[in-house]
C-alpha cells in the first residue's frame, strides 16, 4: 500500500488536479511513496490540459482514508475533503484559499500563501529544493494558474502568478495566450449539460457562522446557455438545499469574454446576496458585474453578512 495520499477538493477543477499530479511528482522526486487521486470526475476544460500535455488523470479515490498519511493540495476546509478526512492524518497541506474548519491531533507541514494558484507556490517548492521541472509538469502548473484566474484577469491574480507562468511557458514550450483561451474555451460549453451536472462540477461549501453555504461556479462564453434551463436548474438547487440542508445556496455562472457573472441564489438565507452585493434579486437572479472570483469576490461579502 502507498504511504501517503494526495487530493484537492471534491467536484475537482483544473488546479485541484494539476497540483495532486504534480505534488506526486515532486514528493517522488524527494524520494517519497505517494500517489495522486482525485475526489471527482475530471472538468472538460481540466481533460483538454491532461490531454494537451500527454498526462494520465489521478485515479478516482474510492477507498477509505481512516488511519491513512494524506497531503492536502488546494483546500483545506474539511467540509470540502475526503468524507472521512477527520479521520486520516494530514501530513502536509499546500493551498491558497481561507483556513477554516481545520485542525489536527499533530503537527505538520502548512504552507498557504495569497496567490492565484497552488501551483504558484508549487513551482518555489520545486526551486527551493532545487529539482528541476519537467515540461508535462510545467504545463499542468500553467493550466492551473490560467484556469484559476481566467487567464490573468482574475482579481486573484498576483505578480508571482504571471511570473511563474511566464518561466513555465518556457519550459512547457507553449504561447500563454493561445493555450489559455484553447483551454478555457474547451471547458466552457455547457450547451447540453444537465442541471445537476453544471451545479456539481465546481462548487464548494462553507461554514458561515453557524449557516452552511453552497457556492457552485460554471465558466461560460454564452450565459444564455445556462438561463435557457434556469427553471430546471433551480429546481435542482431547490432539491440540493432540502437534502444537505444548506441555508443558501448560491449559483455563479461566468462570463469568461466579458469578465461578468450572473448569480442565482436560493435558500432562506437568500437576503445575504442582496446585501452583500448592494443588489436585488429578480426572479433570484442579478447580474453581477465584474465579479468573476469565487474565493475574493463571492465568498468573503457574504460570509461579511452572515458572520455578523
């Protein structure tokens, strides 16, 4: 059996996956015994990456992790982990998000930094320990830091982030521009895609006080695809709500060309979108311009409004 594990998130995205496969590289590269998994399906946009630099996808991890070493990539938030991650020993976590809901018995290797991407911190890792990069692991690392801040236009994008993709676009042997807009627009149809699909293939939960909320985002470059099913989606989310007993739950779909999002919220904690946003709902929907950050421009406004 391998010793340790590592994993991002559930409902996968694309820096979930690349910093697992490349967290396992550079822990074999130290000469550990690890093995990257994954805790849900693979994104089209995510696939096209894998794809593009001729990666195998982690393996589906089906298997309890009880008594098991883990590492964390790109979360640490347990509600958002393995179901039984309480129960695993954490031995590391890499991340760039908020620490909440996060403790352990032991301590451990705890790096969190205010970037855009985990693999931004990843490739100082690989420096620091003077390893060199090789070009598949440089392209997941780029793949990565374009999907998380949508080609540099995100408000989480850093300094270090665009630097690190342009010395990995070296290495990687690729035109940062041209393969980003290729990748983000392989993962953005969602002409086709069925309700419970699109609110699963990248959403998050969080302890807001004592309220739960659930955060599920769909990058788009046609929002019309999304609304033209509206009524089935929230029908959906209605579904979701009354089964995990979430307070709110707020849907986030981005216009990747216009740097917009359109937001349908639902839930009786619905009212906290509307001040947080200085907005009004109509018909649980608003527009939201030049929002497009689940983890600076979602996230923080209303946990302001239901931690108060």
């Amino acid at each position: 059996m391998v010793n340790t594990l590592i994993f991002g998130h559930k409902n996968p995205d694309t820096d979930t996956i690349a910093s697992a496969l490349v967290m396992q590289d550079l822990q074999k590269e130290l000469g550990n015994d690890v093995e990257a998994v994954r805790l849900g399906e693979v994104s089209d946009e995510t696939q096209f990456a894998l794809d593009y630099f001729k990666v195998e996808a982690p393996s589906l991890l089906e298997t309890s992790v009880k008594d098991r070493e883990v590492i964390l990539v790109d979360h640490n938030e347990f509600q958002q982990s393995a179901d039984d991650i309480a129960d695993a020993t954490v031995t590391m976590v890499v991340d760039h998000h908020r620490i909440s809901n996060f403790e352990t018995a032991a301590p451990l290797y705890y790096r969190a930094e205010p970037v855009g991407c985990t693999t931004t911190i990843l490739k100082k890792m690989y420096e620091e320990h003077n390893i060199e990069i090789k070009p598949e692991i440089a392209g997941l690392m780029i793949s990565a830091i374009i999907s998380d801040t949508l080609l540099f236009k995100s408000p989480t994008c850093t300094e270090e982030d665009i630097k690190a993709s342009e010395a990995l676009a070296k290495i990687a042997n690729v035109d940062l521009n041209e393969y980003g807009l290729e990748m983000l627009k392989a993962g953005a149809s969602v002409k086709g895609k069925s309700p419970e699909f699109l609110l699963n293939m990248d959403a998050k939960s969080f302890n807001m006080d004592d309220k739960v909320v659930r955060v599920a985002q769909v990058n788009t470059v046609d929002v019309n695809e999304v609304l033209e099913i509206k009524e089935d989606v929230e029908n959906e989310i209605n579904k979701i709500i009354a089964n995990e007993q979430y307070d709110l739950f707020v849907f986030i779909i981005t216009d990747i060309l216009n740097s917009d999002s359109t937001v349908i919220a639902l839930g009786k904690e619905q009212q906290a979108v509307e001040k947080a946003f200085s907005t009004k709902l109509e018909n649980n929907q608003a527009l939201l311009a030049g929002v497009v950050s689940r983890k600076k421009q979602v996230v923080p406004p209303i946990d302001d409004v239901l931690g108060k």
